[in-house]
C-alpha cells in the first residue's frame, strides 16, 4: 500500500490543532460539509473514530452519512486515523 504525502504528513506530526481538511481523504469541500456540522477539527474525527471503537466499517460509513465522502476518502481517512492512532495512542 502507498500512502500520500498528506497522510505521511498527517501522521508524522502531533495533531494540535489541525482542521478537518488537513486529513488525507477530506479536502475542502468534505471538510465544509464536517464544518456545517460542528465537526471542525482533525481531533473531532478521531474522536468519533475512537467513540466507533475504530471500526472500520462504522467508521467509514459515518463519513459516508456525515459528508459524502466516496470509498475513497473513506479509506484514506480511516487509514490515517488507523496509523496515527497506533503510533500516539
């Protein structure tokens, strides 16, 4: 599996403050969609991916009925999530 450089960024680095755009699999438009809903930061997506007890399938299909997000961006997403938790949690 090859990983983009956003993801290898993404997981290289502390999450902070990061907003939701800045995870591999959201950009702009998926990010406004998560922002109209209250979910503003990359740390509130992991949160609901912890909270989903970081089930793949739950996971993707939030970001599927949160913002359309296509199989796609649901992977690279989860991916992220997957990786970032396991080298900071």
């Amino acid at each position: 599996m090859t990983t983009s450089q956003k993801h290898r960024r993404f997981c290289s680095e502390p999450m902070g403050d990061k907003l939701v755009y800045e995870l591999p699999g959201i950009g702009p438009v998926l990010g406004g969609r998560l922002q109209n809903r209250g979910i503003i930061r990359a740390r509130d997506v992991l949160g609901r991916f912890l909270v989903l007890n970081k089930d793949e399938w739950k996971f993707k299909n939030w970001l599927r009925d949160s913002c359309g997000a296509n199989a796609k961006q649901q992977r690279d997403c989860y991916n992220c999530m997957r990786e970032w938790t396991s080298n900071n949690l």
